[in-house]
C-alpha cells in the first residue's frame, strides 16, 4: 500500500482539521499514518481517522532547540516507515514535516496552508516567521492554500512561485459534511433540554461564536459589541462555544470580567460536537483578524445561520455581502455592533440571508466532492514521480 503521512502540530487539527479523510484515502487504497504532538484529543484522533498516531514532540510557539530535536524524530520516522507522500498542516508541522521529508528522500511533500499567524506579527518575530514560511515552502513540493486570497498573499509575500502554489476545488482544507451539519441529524428532545439547561428563552436573539476565545478571533471586539446591544435589545444573547488561551493570546481582564459576570453571555466552553449550539442560535458572530478557510461560517450556514465575518481571507469567500452573510472591517467594534444590531430589527433582510445560507454552502463545500479532487492530486503527484498509485 502506498504510505501516507499526514502531520499537524497538535492532534486536534488532525480530529478537526481533515475529519473523515484518512478513512476515505484508506478505502482507495493508502496505508495512513497520524503525526503530531500529544494532546487530549489524540486517542478520538486515532478512533475516528482509523489510523495509527505517532507522537513526535512540537510547540506552537518558536522553540529552536525543541524543533530541531522534532525535527530529527521526524526525520528518523520517516527513515524508518519510508512514506511516499507527507501532507502537513499548521506551521510548525510544516516545517518539521516538509524539511524533514525533503532532507529525508520523501518525493512527494504537500503543505496545506489553513492561515498564518504571521499576518499579526511584527518585527522580528515577523522577519523569522517570514523566512521560516519560505523555508517550508521551499521544501514543499506543492502548497495548497485554501483559499484564493491566501494564495494571493503567498505569492505577494514572495514565498514561492506561481507554479508550486494551487487551491483545490472552491478552498477549504476538507469541505463539509452537509449531511452532517444539518437539523434533521440531530435528537430534537435533547435539543430543547439544552436549550432549558443555557437558560434560552423562546424569543431570545442568540449570537454564537465558535472557535478559541482569543484576542486574535475578535472576542474583545465581540464582548464589547454585543455589550452594547443588549443595552438596546434584551432577546439578546450571545453564546461562546470554545477554550480560554490565556498562555498564547491572552484576552484583557475587562473582557474576561464581562464575559463571567454579564449573564446574557453564555460560555459553554470547549465542545467536541457544536451541532447543537448552532441549532439553538439565530446568528453567527465570527470577528477574526486572521483565518485560513474557516469553518465554522461552512457550519453556521448549513444551519441557515446568517453570518457576521470580517474581511479577510477566507471568510470573504465563504460569506457573500448582502446573500448568505454581513461583511465588517476586522478590529472595529462599532460596525460589529451595527450588523449585530440589522441582524436583530431588518427582519426582511434576515429571511433573505437565512432562505440562502444552507444552499449557498452545499454548492459550494460538499466534503466527499473535496475528497475526491484532494485523491486526484494525490494521484497525480505519484504519477509526476514515475511510483505507484493505489
């Protein structure tokens, strides 16, 4: 069987990042095999993508002399097993995972790029990260970004060339499972008594957030603006569905303050299924500074949520001003505010994106489509290097 290593900097991106695809490639014919750090979510990891894990001990943070000892794991595992594909995600996978393929003999060496934290950092700390992207890049035999704007800004950064760089499909990194993220999937009873257990009134307003509770996913902005609709409009809530990181990216202490005490806001923390809390809400409130091709606006539409994103990349995609979304300028609360604020009274303008948000996803992202185009690459790639397919 052909050999396949996909690695990801913590085993949550390979939960939740390319959920169901390992079990699809096994099927045509791929033998995979999981790389990341430890965390909690490795052993579902390892249930749910049917594929052995190998710990091989990275940060998220820049770490010299760690990376480069993970560096040299990886560089013997790949020795040892002999892949003919590795496929990373994240940053720090990336480079582990591209210069340790390429320095190892691996012939085909794919990087997804799902976002770049370097887009917020400045000075130094930019000047390494932009050289370590290069560096990745350079390794890689093909970069996938996943979206078209992200594919924009690699190739204005000067990262690589034009020929290395390709979306796949219309972007995401794994598209969606529509059939999934639906509400006929769900337990309707259990639905309503979570609905009791969150204190949701029949007529509230619900706004939800979904992801890391942040600076850089908006949730200072978010605090503050949904603060100051409720001062206006008391149906509103706003749900928070997502860990606290107060070690990378830390939220002030006003903010922190506001979200403990303001009982309209409701967080519920992290939640391996967020299906439900999707069901219970009106509307997804999503104001990053910086993503890849997320998610979570895929999720929210396919439950007819209209939803707030900011421009950026891959939210600007997913998302059509005025169709199936509201589109605000990052980093500004007050216009947050205000299509928080047209969410709740412009009923008219609702219907319109609720009737579009569900469709306009399923056109678009359906999951196993994706796969098959992602198989084709694949396929493709092993031809260029004269190896087998499955």
């Amino acid at each position: 069987m052909t050999k396949l290593f996909r690695i990801t900097t913590v085993p949550l991106s390979l939960q939740k990042l390319i959920t169901g695809q390992l079990p699809y490639m096994r099927s045509k014919g791929f033998e995979p095999l999981m790389i990341s750090a430890e965390g909690p979510e490795a052993e579902a990891a390892k249930r749910e993508q049917e594929s052995p894990l190998v710990v091989v001990p990275m940060t998220r943070k820049v770490t010299p002399l760690q990376d480069l000892r993970s560096l040299w794991t990886f560089y013997k595992l790949c020795k040892k097993h002999k892949p003919q594909i590795i496929h990373s995600h994240t940053p720090k996978a990336g480079i582990i995972g591209m210069l340790g393929g390429k320095l190892a003999g691996v012939p085909v060496r794919l990087h997804t790029v799902a976002g770049l934290p370097l887009m917020e950092a400045t000075g130094t700390k930019r000047r390494v990260l932009d050289a370590v992207e290069k560096l990745t890049y350079a390794c890689a035999t093909k970069v996938y970004p996943n979206s078209t704007v992200l594919k924009d800004f690699i190739l204005q950064s000067g990262y690589c060339g034009p020929e290395k760089v390709k979306v796949i499909g219309n972007g995401s990194s794994n598209g969606i499972n529509t059939s999934f993220f639906s509400v006929e999937a769900l337990n309707l009873d259990k639905l309503q008594a979570l609905k009791h257990e969150l204190g949701i009134n029949t007529g509230d307003f619900v706004f939800v957030f979904i992801g890391r509770l942040v600076k850089d996913k908006g949730i200072r902005e978010l605090v503050s603006a949904f603060k100051a609709v409720q001062a206006k409009y008391a149906q509103a809530k706003l749900l928070l569905v997502g860990p606290m990181e107060q070690d990378l990216d830390p939220l002030p202490p006003e903010t922190l303050l506001e979200i403990e005490q303001n009982e309209s806001i409701i967080p519920v923390g992290y939640q391996n299924d967020v299906r439900p809390y999707l069901a219970l809400s009106q509307a997804l409130a999503f104001p990053s500074y910086r993503e890849g091709f997320p998610n979570v606006p895929m999720q929210a539409g396919c439950f007819e949520l209209p939803s707030i994103v900011t421009n950026i990349n891959g939210c600007n995609e997913i998302i059509v001003e005025g169709e199936n979304g509201l589109i605000i300028p990052p980093k500004n609360t007050q216009k947050l505010q205000e299509a928080m604020e047209r969410l709740l009274v412009d009923e008219n303008l609702y219907a319109h994106l609720q009737s579009n948000a569900r469709r306009m996803i399923v056109e678009r992202y359906d999951q196993e489509h994706f796969w098959e185009l992602l198989y084709q690459e694949y396929q493709e790639h092993l031809r260029q290097h004269e190896l087998a397919i499955p």
